[in-house]
C-alpha cells in the first residue's frame, strides 16, 4: 500500500511539474511571437517575384502595400495576350499572417523579414522543388 501512495504522489508531483513547464513554455513562445510581430511591423512597401505558371514561363508580380493599409495587387502572364491583372484594397496583418483579397478570394502571404512567401488556402507554404519561388522580395 505504501508502495502504491509513494507512486501516485511520485506521479502527482511529475505531473504538476510538467503542467507548470508546458504553461512557461506557452509564456515565452507569446513572448516571441509578440517580439516577431514588433520586427514585421515595417512590411509596407514594394514587393517582386515570378511566381510559378502552370501553362507559361511565369507570372511577374508585384505587391504594394501601403501605409494607410491598402494595397496594389498586380499579376502578368509572361507570354500570354491579355495576362495582365490589377486589384487594389485594403489587406489584413495578423501577426505574421498577411490577407489581401483579389476577387473576393482571399490570397495569404507570410510575412518573413524582406519577403512575403504566398500560402495555400490551408495556409500552408509550398513544398516541393518550385517551392522558393512562391516567394516576393521586397524592393530597397
């Protein structure tokens, strides 16, 4: 019986000790995120890439993002008659997370550093081989 108590107190203590550690843990990540939202608050200004073109050499892009939180969204078809697409709003941030909407469709960018990586409507990043090139550089 003494056995039994002395390894449910043994389970009891190593239990409170992980809870305790798993709530500091979430604290500090808060704390970088906080911190990583302060280092992406300059975004505003021009962004550049070729983005991947299922049936053309590539779609130059460009992403203005403006003080005032509107935005200039344009899209060419390198190689296609009439592949020139414009759009203009206002965008979201949200942490890293950055929201335009072209057409009523939501497109959603990460924001990291000097570069905007286009994401998935899961919001997940590209993988694979093209995978660098879902990504805008910001102009200097």
């Amino acid at each position: 019986m003494k056995n039994a108590l002395k390894s449910l107190l043994i389970l009891l203590v190593l239990s409170f000790c992980a809870f305790i550690t798993a709530c500091q843990c979430n604290q500090h990540h808060a704390r970088i995120d906080k911190h990583a939202a302060q280092q992406i608050s300059d975004y505003e200004g021009l962004y550049k890439g070729t983005l991947p073109c299922a049936d053309c050499p590539g779609i130059a892009t460009s992403l203005t993002l403006n003080k005032d939180k509107t935005f200039v969204y344009e899209t060419c078809y390198l190689e296609k008659e009439n592949g020139k697409f414009s759009s203009t709003g206002t965008y979201t941030v949200k942490e890293d997370l950055l929201t335009i909407e072209e057409n009523g469709d939501p497109i959603h960018f990460l924001i990291g550093g000097d570069e905007l990586f286009l994401l998935d409507k899961d919001l997940k990043p590209a993988t694979g081989e093209l995978a660098d090139h879902y990504t805008l550089k910001k102009e200097k």
